[in-house]
C-alpha cells in the first residue's frame, strides 16, 4: 500500500510534459515541468516547504509559530495551506494589484491577509518590506513568536530548487538536457535549477527569460540594473533588484520577452494541448523557444510550468481586459 502521510509529500517529484507544438516548431525536444501539479497550484510550493523545513531547523520557528511573507500571492498560497498542515500561523502581505482570483484563493484558505497599494522596491510600503515590519511586529508580541520568510534573499528557497527541482529534471531526462530556461521572480527557481545542472555538466546552457522592461535583461547581458520600464500583465516574474537568490543563478544567455510574443503561445497549448496555464508559463515557453532557436534543432530544453491558467482568468483571458491593453485575445474569446 502507498500513500502519502500528509500535504508535504505532495510537494515536488511532479512529470516532464513534451509541448508539442514548441517542439515541432523548433526541432528541438522541449519538456515542461509541471509545477502546476503541486498541491497549492504553484512552483511555489516548493519554496514554502524549503523555507519552513530550514526555519524548523534553525529552531526560528517555534511550534505553534507564526510564518509572515510578502508575496505575489503563490508563495502565500504555499505557506498557508502548509501552516494549516503543519501547526503554524500564516500572514501574507500582497500588493492590492494581483488577480482577484489569488486574492479569493488566499481568503479561502484563511491567510491573515494584508493588501498594499503599489510601491516601488524602494519606497517603505511596499509589500516586501511591510511583511518584515509585520513579521517583526508579530515576532516580539505572540508568545509562539514569528518568522519573516523572506523568499527574495533566503538560500532555503534555491537550495530546495537545487536539491528537487535541478536534481528531478537531472533524473528524468536521464542527463541528456542541453538547456534550461524560466524567468525571475525571486530567482529562487532559476539559482536552484542552474547550480544543480551545472554541478552535473557545467556545458548545459542556462537562460533567462526576462518579461520586457524588467531589470534582470540588462544585468544578465550587460551587467548593468537599468530601472524597470515594464508594463508586463504577468504577475510573480519581473523583477528590478538583484535578490539574494538572483546572485546565485548561473545565467549564460539572457531573453527579453514581450506579453504580446509569449501570450499566442499560451493560447495555442490550451487549445491545441489541452492545458490552461498562467502568465509566467507563457513568458517560460517563448524563452524556451529563443533559447532553442540560439542552440539549433535536436537539443533538449527544459522549462518550467509554473500554475494554472484560473489563477488569472479575469485578465489573461478576459477579452475585455486584453484588448484594452492591446494584446492578443484567442479566437474562441473574441467579443
Ligand atoms: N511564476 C509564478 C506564477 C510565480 O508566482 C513565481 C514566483 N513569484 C515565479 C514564476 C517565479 O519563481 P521564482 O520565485 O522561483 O523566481
């Protein structure tokens, strides 16, 4: 008899997809990791379990404790499902600005939440800083005391990347991947994935795929931060200030990435391959292939399907929404 002894062990170990179409387009074999998969819905489960299993054992986070982030709303999801589980306390601090459908998701599921207006990275509201203000806050005033998770800057966050997520894509393809690629949005991911593939052969191409107008573009091919000029719709990705984690990456070549370029291709695996993906998956296909077209035909490129489609339904397939932002609405939604 097998069976999981609770939500933890649902975490990680998700398939390789073939996407069909990428890969008759390009002659290449390129495979898509199902995060979706994850019990939250989100690569980020992975994170939230990484940070929690450190915290316990650093002995920072107590029995009983509390566990506060900021988020673009999948790490939060994360969190708190595993805080139920687990016997901890759960506060998210998102910006007002994300999907009504992760704002719901996380009133679900009974996160203590806080919603902030937008702010830029170095102004005091925004949302990663007022989660460690609130972490501190929580910290020094319940007797089970509180942790800042802080995904951005903490090694627990690519160290399990490194130790699942790179070494599971390592597995399954057998050693014979030639590239990998997704974009940033803690970096978490992309440090992980690269240190474990390139511990393994340091020849494995890894790319970036950067939403147009954010900042890790530029660092990655000229080593400069140019402010963000972004106006992307994708959410979680796009970054303007080199995290912890981001550091860490071992990035060989580097993707801008237009929504207009990456939603087709989004648009066509729903209809074409039977799967509704989010955003971020989009901009990961589109690098997937420039990254790719860069290598030439019969090459092995893996990247990353980060969460569901219905986590965003209201603005990546809402027609009105799209057209308003002058962007590609797909055939079967056209108004
Ligand atoms: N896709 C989605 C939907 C996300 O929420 C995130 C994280 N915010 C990412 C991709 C990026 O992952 P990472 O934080 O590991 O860079």
């Amino acid at each position: 008899m097998h069976y999981a002894t609770d939500v933890t062990q649902l975490i990680g170990n998700t398939p390789l997809l073939y996407l069909r179409q990428l890969s008759e387009r390009t002659g290449c074999r390129i495979l898509g990791k199902a995060e979706f998969l994850n019990p939250g819905g989100s690569v980020k489960d992975r994170t939230a379990l990484g940070i929690i299993r450190a915290a316990e054992t650093s002995g920072e986070l107590r029995p009983g404790g509390r566990i506060v982030e900021g988020t673009a709303g999948n790490t939060g999801i994360g969190l708190t499902l595993l805080a139920n589980a687990l016997g901890y306390k759960s506060s998210v601090v998102m910006p007002i600005s994300q999907s009504k459908e992760k704002i719901d998701t996380l009133e679900l599921l009974g996160a203590d939440l806080h919603l902030v207006p937008a702010a830029s990275y170095n102004e005091q509201g925004h949302y990663i800083h007022t989660s460690r203000r609130l972490a501190e806050k929580y910290a020094n005033s319940e007797p089970g005391g509180a942790i800042w998770a802080g995904q951005f800057d903490n090694p627990a966050n690519m160290a399990i990347h490194r130790d699942t997520t790179g070494e599971e894509i390592w597995t399954q393809t057998g050693g014979k991947v030639d590239g990998f690629i997704c974009a940033v949005g803690t970096g978490g991911t992309l440090a992980g994935v690269s240190t474990a593939l390139k511990a393994h052969n340091d020849r494995i191409v890894i790319g970036i795929a950067d939403p147009l107008g954010a900042s890790l573009y530029s660092y990655f091919s000229n080593g400069r931060v140019e402010p963000s000029t972004g106006s992307s719709i994708v959410e979680g990705i796009g970054i303007n200030h080199i995290t912890g984690n981001v550091a860490k990456a071992k990035v060989d070549t580097a993707f801008s990435i237009s929504d207009e370029e990456a939603l087709p291709y989004l648009f066509d695996l729903l209809q074409h391959e039977g799967l509704c993906l989010g955003g971020s998956t989009a901009i990961n296909m589109a690098g997937a292939v420039r990254l790719a077209e860069q290598l030439g035909p019969d090459h092995t490129i893996v990247t990353i399907l980060c969460d569901y489609g219905n986590r965003y339904q209201s603005k990546l397939f809402n027609p009105v929404f799209l057209q308003n932002k002058g962007l590609p609405v797909p055939s079967w939604l056209e108004i």
